[in-house]
C-alpha cells in the first residue's frame, strides 16, 4: 500500500504541471504530433485574428444624406454662355455703382466740403457692411461644410468601430456647442466617458445621445409646429396664391430654423446651398414617399372622400412641410443616426392623420 502510493507521488511529481505563458512568447509554438499523447503537453501557438480587408458598409439612409450634403456643398464651375452673361452683368452692375457714387461723392464735394465727407463716410460705411456680410457668408459656408464632414466621419467611425477616431470626433462634437449653456451636462457626460469607454461605436453613441437629443427634440418641435401652421393657414386660405406664399415661406423659415438649432446659422448664400442639399436629400429618399405605413393610412382611410378638398390640401401641405423639415433635421445634424431612431412623419406630425381620421 505504501509502495503504490510512493509510485504515485513520483508519478505526480514527472508529471507536467500547468503553468501560464504569453501569448506573444516567441518560445510558444504547436507541437508537431497530430494528436497529444497521454501526459504531454500541449502548446498552442497564438494565431493572430482576421483582419477585415475592408469596413464594414455604411447605412444605406446614411449614404443618402452624405450624397445630399455634397450635392449641396459641390460648387461647379461650368464655362457656359448663361454664366459668362451673367458675370458680365455683374461687373457692369458693380462699374455702374462705382462710378454713380464717386460722381454722388464729387457732387457732393462741390456743393459743400462737409457733405463730401459725410458722403464719403457713407460710403465707407456701405463698403465695410459689404466686407463683414462677405466675411459672415464665407464663415456660414465652412461651417457647414465642418458640420456635413464631421457627419460623415462620425458615421465612418461608427461603421468601423474606430476608437481613437471615434474620440477625437467626440472632441470636435463637444467644441462646436462649446458655447451653448444647455449642452453643458451633455459635454461633462461625454468627457467623463471619453476617459471610461474602450469601444468606439459606444462612446459615438453616448456623445449622440447626450448632446443631440435635447436639440433633437426642439427640431422636431419647430417641424410639428411649422406643418400645423401650413395645415391650418392652407385650409382656410381663399386663395392659391397666399398658400403658396405662405407654404414657401415656412419652409424657408423651418430650415433656416432647423439649421440654427444644430449649428449651422446659415446667411445668403449659405442658405441656398443648405437649401439645394435639403432638396437634394428629398429627391434621393423619394420626394414625398413618406413612408408605406403613412400612405397606407390616408389611403385605407379614405383621407380624401371624408375631408372637405380645402382640409385635405391643408393635410397634404402640412406633411409636404413636415418632410422638408425632416430632410433639414437630417442635412443639419452633425451626426448620423445611430443610438436614436430617426424620426418619420407620423411622429412629428400625427396631428394632420389623427384629425382627419376624426373627421
């Protein structure tokens, strides 16, 4: 008995014992033999992970409002007849302004030296405005480009789960509120989890929830109340052309509005071009394909047979206004949809189907 038990401790003593190693270890290696026999050891041999030859697609809704922010931001220059008559106007125009103010300027000079100078104050006065609008146009422009670039790079971040991307993205979302008193509770959250959070989709998703949901929610109000106010306006408007002029109208305001709420604050010509992308963005999702579930209900409802003709081109004014206004949310916003669900029509404009269903 205690000669089967000395065998077994001398046993136990030969036999290998388990030990820790790492994995990059240059002495690791596979043991040749196919099959381990009893009491050897094995050794595997660390093998490193696939690595994807490209990152993972991006979001077809995503494409969609990229493809649109540069339609609106690409400037073309086209040597065409319509472009050489129009920049040959301008510059008549510009000479002829020129010349009728420094003959005003001289007239004025020779009636009375201190109307010349106040004439000439004037007219610096009108140069330096001119300058300044340039000068806000020309920074409205490239901040919106910033804006649609750091969309499309969060979204590319977001796609490939890039870590240090997805952190210095974070940074710049932090920096462009910088300044606005209610995204200070959203910056601390994000800063906090800049320091906590290893993977970079999660942290592109925090920063968008606690940045963008309270300036989603004001979007998404300003939409709801520009579409009541077309629905309403257009229903009892006794003419065509007011409710054109009105529909236009709001449209422009909603986007200039939607603009302002994520950043933007576009001038002139910053809004013409925030205006072709938004535009654009309508075009590529499909105009006024709001959705089968929508259509499904003004059509299974029979919207058109239970409503008067002038309630129901105030409907149908009301989401015309609510989808540009949703196109605008997604043109503007700084970052793709990733945590929140983008909104539709029926949420920021149930109103319009639930009033007429009433009806």
């Amino acid at each position: 008995m205690s000669e089967s038990r000395k065998d077994r401790e001398s046993k136990d003593e030969h036999r290998p014992r388990p030990r820790a190693f790492r994995l990059d270890d240059a002495r690791v290696a596979m043991a040749d033999s196919e099959a381990p026999t009893r009491g050897a050891s094995v050794v595997i041999e660390p093998q490193a992970a696939p690595i994807p030859d490209r990152p993972p697609p991006i979001e077809a809704s995503e494409q969609e409002i990229e493809e649109a922010q540069r339609a609106g931001m690409r400037t073309r220059w086209r040597l065409k007849l319509s472009t050489l008559f129009w920049s040959g106007l301008g510059g008549l125009v510009s000479l002829g302004l020129g010349l009728w103010a420094s003959q005003l300027i001289g007239a004025l000079f020779e009636k009375a030296q201190a109307l010349g100078w106040i004439g000439l104050a004037f007219a610096a006065l009108t140069l330096f405005a001119a300058l300044a609008l340039a000068m806000r146009e020309i920074a409205a422009i490239l901040r919106q480009s910033a804006i649609a670039k750091l969309h499309a790079d969060l979204a590319l971040a977001r796609a490939t789960d890039d870590r240090d991307a997805a952190r210095n993205l974070a940074a710049r979302l932090c920096s462009l509120y910088e300044r606005r008193s209610e995204t200070a509770r959203g910056r601390a959250e994000v800063a906090e989890a800049m320091g906590q959070i290893i993977d970079g989709r999660d942290l592109i998703d925090i920063a968008e929830r606690a940045l963008l949901r309270p300036l989603d929610q004001r979007a998404q109000s300003e939409i709801a109340l520009a579409a009541k106010r077309v629905s309403m306006v257009t229903a009892i408007s006794p003419r065509a052309l007011l409710d054109m002029l009105f529909v236009v109208a709001q449209i422009i305001r909603l986007i200039r509005r939607v603009a302002e709420i994520y950043g933007g604050r576009p001038g002139l010509l910053g809004f013409f071009k925030l205006a072709r992308s938004v535009a654009a963005h309508v075009a590529i999702t499909g105009g006024m394909a709001v959705g089968d579930s929508l259509l499904q209900q003004i059509v299974g409802h029979g919207l058109a047979s239970k409503l008067s003709a002038r309630l129901g081109e105030g409907v149908l004014n009301g989401l015309l206004t609510a989808r540009v206004g949703l196109s605008a949310l997604a043109v503007c916003r700084p970052a793709p949809f990733g945590a929140e669900k983008p909104p539709g029509v029926a949420d920021v404009a149930p109103f319009v189907l639930s009033s007429g269903r009433e009806r």
